[in-house]
C-alpha cells in the first residue's frame, strides 16, 4: 500500500517544455500535479514522497485549480505516478482538456490498463534500469517521448526499444554526470546510434533540413515559424513527426 497516495506536492500550472515534451502540441499549459519533483528514475517512494508537504486532494480543489491557471489539462506527474491510483482517479475525475502522464514504468499494471486509452501523451522516465512496465508504454501509449536518464557515455540510452517514442531527451542522473565534455560526447554518441528525435539541454531547436526553423525554443518557452497546423514546414512542405491537434474528447 502506498501511504503517500491521495495527495500531491504540487498544482502548478506550465508549458509542457518543461516536462520535457517537445513534439507534443508546442506551447500548450497544463496544470502539473504530482510530487515535488515529478516522476523519478527510480522506484523510492520514500525518498521521492517522504521529506515533501503533500495536500490531500479531491476533484473540486483540482478542477478549481485548472480552471483558475486557464490550463489546458492536466500533467499527472508523481514519482511513480502508477502507484498512486488513488489520486489517479482524483484527476481523473477533475480533468477538463488533455491527459498527460508522466511515468517511470513503475506501479500497478491494472492502472497502467485504465490510463493507455486515456492519455493524450506520455513522459516516460526512464534510467539504467527502466520500470518493469516501461516497455508496455512505448509499445502502447499515445505519443511517448522518453526522458533519458544518463550515467554512462558508453551507454547514454535506456535498454529500451526506442522505435516507438516520438523523441528522447537524454538528462544526467546526477550533476556529476552533467559536466560539459562527458555530456557532449554522451550526446554524439546516442546520435550516432538514434535516428529520431534527440534533446538535451544544449540541443532544443527542431530544423528542416530545408535551413527553415520548424519550433524555437528557450528556457521552457517555445514559438512555431516553420512549422505548419498540419506538421509540415511551410517552405518545403516536409512532414515531420509532431503532435499538434487535441486526439479525442476531454476525459470526463
């Protein structure tokens, strides 16, 4: 049983940058609530939940707190958010607009079931040793990006079918991890090895290979200039692999 369930740390209203997702509907705010730090690499609870002030939460306060921030919907982000059912079905209930989850694969595989056709997009965290339900989000879930968890320049990618996910964006575990050299290596090689979308901190700005700026990015703020309603670039009509229309009905 999760004793941390029920409640969260946060309701915060942001753009969706910074998450991260990038490829999903570009500048679009969502009210972000969940643990104090969003979902974590690993599979602590304790760690993650113990040491944070947590309010209980119940519909009206969640849906008051969307309709206060004119958020668009709603970013489910505990540390593992598929181990907090309870207020899951809070938000749930609440939710006006887009479901966003962010995960790291860790919970109950019966909420993971409930949530697949629900979720506009997903944030999946994954590290070294990705949640036991990590790969099943990739497989199945609506518009996965992947928040890379880096410690390793050999290794700079989850052990993960990447195929699947719309862009990943590779972060250090830890700021030892995140000194300049190590990173930009860690970076060169993950590009050399993936053929999709790939962030990280130094590297946020999507280009067509026409020259055109599709989106621009900065500091968790985002504009569209090349990039079309329809994912093509306005000057050479490539198609590109971006989300930018809402998929189906709010959650209700």
């Amino acid at each position: 049983m999760n004793p941390y369930d029920g409640a969260a740390a946060q309701l915060v209203p942001q753009a969706v940058e910074k998450l991260p997702l990038l490829r999903w509907r570009p500048g679009t705010r969502l009210l972000v609530v969940g643990s104090r730090d969003g979902a974590s690499f690993d599979h602590d609870l304790a760690a993650a939940e113990g040491r944070s002030f947590r309010r209980p939460l119940d519909p009206v306060l969640v849906a008051a707190a969307q309709a206060r921030s004119g958020t668009g919907g709603l970013a489910l982000a505990w540390s593992s958010t598929l181990a907090f059912p309870q207020a899951v079905d809070i938000c749930l209930q609440a939710c006006r607009g887009a479901l966003v989850v962010c995960s790291n694969g860790h919970g109950e595989a019966g909420l993971l079931e409930r949530l697949l056709p629900l979720t506009d997009a997903w944030l999946l965290a994954a590290g070294p040793a990705p949640g036991p339900l990590a790969q099943t989000i990739l497989d199945r879930g609506h518009h996965v990006e992947v928040l890379a968890g880096w410690s390793d320049p050999a290794a700079p990618l989850p052990p993960l079918d990447l195929t699947r996910a719309a862009a990943v964006h590779l972060s250090p575990l830890t700021s030892a991890h995140g000194s300049e050299e190590p990173m930009r290596a860690a970076f060169d090689a993950a590009r050399a090895s993936w053929a999709g979308a790939l962030y990280d901190e130094a590297h946020q700005r999507d280009d067509c290979p026409c020259g055109e700026v599709l989106v621009w990015r900065s500091q968790g703020r985002s504009r569209l200039d090349a990039l079309g309603p329809d994912a093509c670039c306005t000057r050479c009509g490539r198609q590109h692999a971006f989300s930018l229309q809402p998929r189906k009905d709010p959650v209700s």
